[in-house]
C-alpha cells in the first residue's frame, strides 16, 4: 500500500514543500515556490536520510537544502528539517492527499 507524506513551510518569502510517495518505488519531490527543484526515485521505501538541494530564486540565489529521516514513530514516521541561511527549520507534516 502506497504511503503519501507532505511537509510544508514558508520561511523568508518563499514557499518550500517536500512530497513523499512511498510503497514499491519511493518518490520524494521538493517544490520551492510551487516549482519542482529536485526530485529523488528509488525501489523500497526509501533512502533515509536523504538530502534534497535546490536554490530559491533571488539575486543572488540562496542554496537550501531539505533532510527527511525516520523518527521511529508509526503515528509521524518522517521528520523533515529545511537547512536555509545556515539555520535549520523542522517542516510540519500535513495530512496526506
């Protein structure tokens, strides 16, 4: 059975949201500003931790990077941390689609 997760936050203006679909292939995307930035596909459920870099559009363009890892809970089994201007951020879960 296919799992979906979704963290999303808006920090500095920007909107980042990170999408994970997980069962037979696992596919983990990061939107910035509702742009797909990065995109990771793998057989399983998944690389933990896995680390997803893009850039947020400005001049000039900050690098942030996205960490999901398991936490070990079965209610909340992924944290995901947004790395932005040298500070970390933990993303809130929402509720699946």
């Amino acid at each position: 059975m296919r799992q979906r997760y979704s963290f999303h936050l808006d920090r500095g203006g920007h909107s980042v949201t990170v999408n994970v679909r997980s069962g037979w292939i696992t596919e983990t995307e990061l939107l910035v500003d509702g742009k797909e930035c990065a995109f990771h596909r793998v057989h399983g459920h998944g690389d933990y931790p896995l680390t997803l870099a893009a850039q947020v559009a400005e001049e000039p363009p900050k690098p942030l990077a996205v960490r999901l890892d398991r936490t070990g809970l079965a209610e909340h089994p992924l944290s995901c941390v947004l790395e932005l201007s040298g500070a970390e951020h933990p993303m809130p879960e929402h509720t699946a689609r």
